[in-house]
C-alpha cells in the first residue's frame, strides 16, 4: 500500500486540474457508471492518510484511495496512456488535460460528509494540522498491539506505509514486536516518523541511510544479508493490524527486544 509522501504527491499531481472546468468524466465502476461530471469545477485535491479528496464546485467529492497497485495519472489530451484501459477505474478530461486513475477504489460523496470516510483517521504526518500530542495519546491506547502494528494502524497516526514502519522502528532502535507500553521513547517514535515522510515529501527516491548507493538506500527495508550499520543478519516476519500481514525488517542487534 502507497506510504503517505506517494499520496501527498500525487495530490500535487492533480492540482493541475485545480480551476479547471470538466468537459467529460467516465466512471468503470458499476455504482458511478451513469454518474457525469461535467460542467464542474475542480476546486483542489487534498491528501489525507493514504486518501485523495477531489472536491468540486457542486459540493461532492471525488475520493479516491490507490490501494495496492492504483496510480493516478495527469497528462495533455490525446495522449496515450500509460497503462492498459481496462485498469482505468475514473478518468477525468478538461478542455486540455486527462487525469487516469488507474486501479483505485473510487467514492462520490458530498464535500460535508467526507469525515463519513476519512473522519476515523488519526493526525496525518503530512497535514497541516499534524498533531504529535495527538498521534501520542491515540498509539499509548493500544499499549499492549506491537509498534510495527500499532504503526500502521491509520487510526493513530495516518501515512506511515510498510516502508516507513520498518525505517522507523530501525532509526528509533525499537524492535517492532515491542508493546507500545514497552517503547523506551515513544515521542522519539513519532518525531522519527514524521521528519522521515516530511523529507521524503518532494523527493522522487527514499534514502534513509544517506547513502544513495543502490542496496544502500534503506537501512532494513526489504534488506537481505546483514544490517548495514552492525553486520547482524536482518530478521523478517509478517506483521499488521486487522490480520493484514504485512512483511516486517529488522536488526536484533540495533533493536533488541524489550527487557
């Protein structure tokens, strides 16, 4: 699943559209399919979490979530696209551009009722009202889930994908299987999460370690063979909320277990 900077940055993708007038929309969903946009202004697009908010002048909401495998494209008319047309689910035309949104799961909704889909979201690391203190009391709640869960939980803190739950948990010397009450540094925790999406917000490439090396880019993500900082083989185990199982790195070494 996209981390929180792929999100924020396609938003920005989108702004293009912002002010623009839709000329034609085309829903591959059955729910939307006799839905038309047209004549509609594109007012912004707004990131929450994991999720796209494209509000319009009539006061509905396009949202849009990437999932897995989705990805929004931006282009000039006329264009060929990209990816195969059957993997379209939405697709968006002004007088001059073409956004394609490409397998992600697609809602209408009006503008005041997107809290009925992004309301149970905790502080996003990227927002503008992005609130530590918050993220803070909603983890220390679930003192005894494991940080590598608890992490991804977007109901405490809304962004933080596979990758930047594994970097994390390394930078923070935190093993992930350690209980939220069990964290030495908890704040440290989330202080970590949010420099590494903030710095990674405009960059195209995520580099952890400093080093821009191929292979030497992250310090435990996807990391085969030994850490990069002690030499220690790199441990690997499934691990996520809500029985999502998700693939988990890390160092016993540099992030021992809990005493």
């Amino acid at each position: 699943m996209p981390e929180g900077d792929t999100v924020w940055q396609t938003a920005r993708r989108l702004d293009v559209l912002d002010g623009q007038v839709l000329t034609k929309s085309d829903f591959r969903i059955p729910s939307l399919a006799t839905v038309d946009l047209s004549g509609r202004t594109v007012l912004e697009t707004v990131s929450r979490g994991k999720h796209l908010l494209t509000r319009l002048s009539d006061g509905m909401t396009l949202h849009t979530h990437l999932r897995m495998e989705g990805r929004w494209d931006v282009q000039a008319l006329g264009r060929p696209w990209r990816r195969p047309a059957h993997e379209a689910r939405v697709v968006l035309r002004t007088a001059e551009t073409e956004a394609i949104g490409y397998a992600v799961l697609v809602d209408l909704v009006a503008t005041m009722a997107e809290s009925s889909l992004v309301g149970h979201l905790g502080p996003d690391l990227l927002g503008p009202d992005w609130d530590a203190l918050e993220a803070l009391k909603r983890l220390r709640r679930q003192e005894h889930v494991p940080i590598g869960v608890a992490l991804l939980e977007q109901r405490n803190l809304a962004g933080i994908g596979n990758v930047y739950r594994a970097e994390t948990c390394f930078l923070a010397g935190v093993d992930p299987h350690t209980p939220v009450a069990d964290v030495p540094d908890l704040p440290k925790v989330v202080v970590i999460a949010h420099r590494l999406l903030e710095t990674h917000r405009d960059r195209h490439s995520r580099i952890t370690t400093g080093d821009r090396r191929p292979g030497r880019r992250l310090w435990v993500y996807r990391r085969q063979g030994g850490c990069l900082r002690c030499g220690t083989t790199i441990r690997v185990d499934e691990m996520g909320p809500h029985g999502e199982e998700r693939t988990v790195w890390w160092c016993p070494s540099c992030q021992p277990p809990a005493r």
